[in-house]
C-alpha cells in the first residue's frame, strides 16, 4: 500500500476521463477537490456522482467548462448550477448504477477507513454501490480517513482492489436531523396502524418518514418492525428496539449526525448492504409484509407522484423509492405509503389537480396503495379515477378542496 500525493494521483489522467465518485456520507471530499483542480489543468472530464453531502467545491471547474457533471441525484450544492444549466440531470434508478454508470467510467473515487491487519478497509456508512465501483472500474483511487466507522455486513473493500492511496483529514459530512413536527406526529398516527404485524418497512429520508421511525420506536405495544434502506438520527431509538427484540436492521446509508455515525462504529445491530440486494425488487420481494413509506413533493387526483422536481426544477433523484415500492408490490402483504404535509410551507395544497408541465411523474397511479396527509388516509388499491379523485381531495386542507372539486 503506497500512499500518493492528491495532484499525483492525477497527474496521469488526460482529458476526456470519465470518474464516478462514492455518494452520501461517504462523498470523498479530498478526491474531489483535486478532481477539480485538476480539471482546470486539463479539461474535458466528466464526473458522475449522486447524492454529494457538504461543501465539494466543484463550481469553478464546471463554470470554465473544464468539468462536466451529470448527477442522478441534484444535491442543494449544484441545484444553482443546474438551474444555469451546468449541470446535467440523469434520471436512473440506484439498482441500474453498476449498469448504467459504473460500467462507462474510468476512474472510481471512493472514501474508506485505514485496512486492518488483513488489508480489509471499511465503506462505513456508505454502502450502496461503492464497494461494485472498485470491482469494475478499471482505476481505483481511495481517500483514507482516520475516523471513518467500522460497519459490519458488506462493507469491506480489500487494499489489493484500490490502485492508489491519498491520506485525507477532511472529517466525513454530516447532516442535522429534523425534529418532527406537529404534522409529522399527525401523520405517524395514521400511517403506523396501517402496518401489519410482522412488517418490515422502509423509510426514506425527511420530517415525515423521521417522524413514523420516532412513532414505532414509541410503540411498546407491538413487537418492532424490521427495517432496511437508508439510516438517519431519528432511526436510532428504533433499532434499539429491533436489537432487544433480537432483530438486525440491512442498510444502504447512513445519512446524519456525528454522533449516529459514531453509533454505527462495530454495531452488529447495522448489516451494510449494497444496491444489487436492497435495491432489488425480486430479493425484496422475497420479504414479507414490506410497506414502503416515502415523502414527496405533490401527488395529482389520479395518484401520480412528483418527487425529483418542484415548478420543473430538479431538487433530488429517482433514488431507490421505485426499487423499494416494486419490491413492496411484489412482497406478500406489502404496500406502498405516500406520506405528506397536505401543504407547502407557503401553503400551497400538496393535492393537486394536475402537475406541471415541467414536472416529472416519479411514481405512475398504478403504483401506489396508499396516500397519507395529516387529514386522513386515501386508499387507491382498486379505486376507479373518479373515486381516486374524491379520496384524494377528501385528505388535502380543507380550504383547497373546493377548488381541487372545481378544476377539470
């Protein structure tokens, strides 16, 4: 194991190379900064990343055009640049990333902790595809982190599938978690009597599935759930109901404080996985009573589900929520649970006649089961249109239901 300079490590990498960097809270923040700089030396590189967490410092190389960016996941830090059109957006589901973008780069940038004796270094809380990035890539490069956690289950790399070695100081990013809100609360109670004994569920990321993991750890009443996808803070009194029940929780990222990231560091409780398992819909299938639950940005009177984008800007990614609700479909007694505020925080209705034109349909009528908002439950298993539309308008704020009734 030999450790290099950043600018050494890509001094050899000419125009026209194509990288892809680790995602979440494994964002290799030392790899980019020099991926950066090194692009205003060459120009013509092209980058391909998801969710980034923090500060990656990539805007000067792509303003002079010396660095293309096409993410599958607009983060808040490129959002500006997206809008200006520096950005490129590239709707792809997290099971088709080996596929579709692995299997067209070059060069891997990935974060790990320091190998143990045997050489095994650890992705810690990031464990989706990075470890399929240094099997099939054919240039691995590695930022090593002192303080990276120790995650048990699939999220070991060995030192002989990393091609270079750079020391990186910058601590991991991290994220505050949300407390949960009145209408978060409001939407719990509704949302968690719906889930069948012996369910496992999986939450995506917010106020509102944050707020379903603090109501099911609350929950004395009734053996835990099982969970699997994405960890957060809020997450964290649950599975400590799942580990004295016994249980083990499969994750995909851990995406939060300093302190959960501390908290995962050689917890058995926390099973990494990759994409190719948990992102599977025919291995989720194979899990019983899987209930799907996940926020989005507005829902028409048909079911028709906007996610990624709000007035036709894109603000976040297809994700795994498609993998997750075809893997519910398929699962025996599973659901899929769309949970929102009814309004915006300007108070515009969530519930809408029909998105805009710009606005991309995440998720089809046809796949979803349930929409929730605080003022109640819309179930559209089997619903005709018309009779979607009354369960929809019956669950938005009362004072835009007249006009959702009123509109073709």
């Amino acid at each position: 194991m030999d450790w290099m300079e950043c600018e050494a490590a890509f001094a050899d990498l000419p125009s026209g190379t194509r990288f892809v960097a680790g995602n979440a809270s494994g964002t290799p923040h030392t790899l980019l900064a020099a991926l950066a700089a090194h692009a205003l030396r060459v120009g013509g590189l092209t980058l391909r990343c998801g969710l980034l967490l923090g500060d990656v410092n990539l805007e000067t190389a792509v303003r002079a055009g010396c660095l293309t960016v096409r993410s599958w996941h607009v983060p808040a830090t490129m959002r500006r640049l997206y809008r200006e059109g520096l950005v490129e957006y590239t709707p792809v589901r997290l099971l088709d990333i080996p596929e579709r973008v692995l299997a067209v780069s070059d060069v891997a940038l990935v974060r790990v902790g320091p190998p143990d004796a045997d050489g095994w270094c650890s992705l810690g809380p990031s464990t989706s595809y990075a470890r399929q990035a240094t099997e099939s890539v054919p240039l691995v490069i590695a930022e090593v982190t002192e303080h990276m956690p120790r995650t048990h289950g699939d999220s070991l790399v060995h030192v002989s599938r990393i091609d270079r070695f750079v020391r990186s100081a910058t601590p991991l990013p991290t994220q505050a978690p949300d407390r949960p809100d009145a209408t978060g609360r409001a939407l719990a109670a509704l949302v968690v009597p719906l889930l069948p004994a012996g369910a496992t569920v999986q939450l995506g990321i917010g106020k509102v599935p944050d707020a379903i993991a603090a109501a099911l750890a609350e929950d004395d009443a009734t053996d835990p759930p099982g969970l699997l996808g994405l960890v957060t803070d809020a997450m964290r009194p649950l599975i400590d109901r799942i580990a004295r029940a016994g249980g083990r929780v499969r994750a995909l990222e851990l995406i939060g404080s300093d302190a959960l990231l501390r908290w995962a560091h050689d917890n058995p409780v926390l099973q990494m996985a990759d994409s190719q398992e948990l992102h599977n819909p025919l291995h989720l299938a194979r899990v019983p009573n899987l209930i799907s639950i996940n926020s989005a940005i507005a829902v028409d009177v048909r079911g028709q589900v906007v996610a990624e984008s709000v007035a036709g800007a894109v603000i976040a990614g297809v994700g795994g929520s498609a993998d997750f609700a075809e893997g519910a479909h398929l699962s025996p007694g599973g659901m899929r649970i769309i949970a929102l505020s009814s309004t915006t925080r300007t108070g515009a209705s969530t519930i809408v006649a029909h998105h805009g034109r710009e606005d991309v349909v995440t998720a089809a009528h046809h796949s979803v089961d349930v929409v929730a908002t605080e003022h109640g439950l819309a179930d559209l298993r089997g619903a005709s249109v018309r009779e979607r539309r009354d369960a929809l308008i019956a669950i938005a704020t009362p004072e835009h239901r007249e006009a959702l009734r009123a509109s073709p």
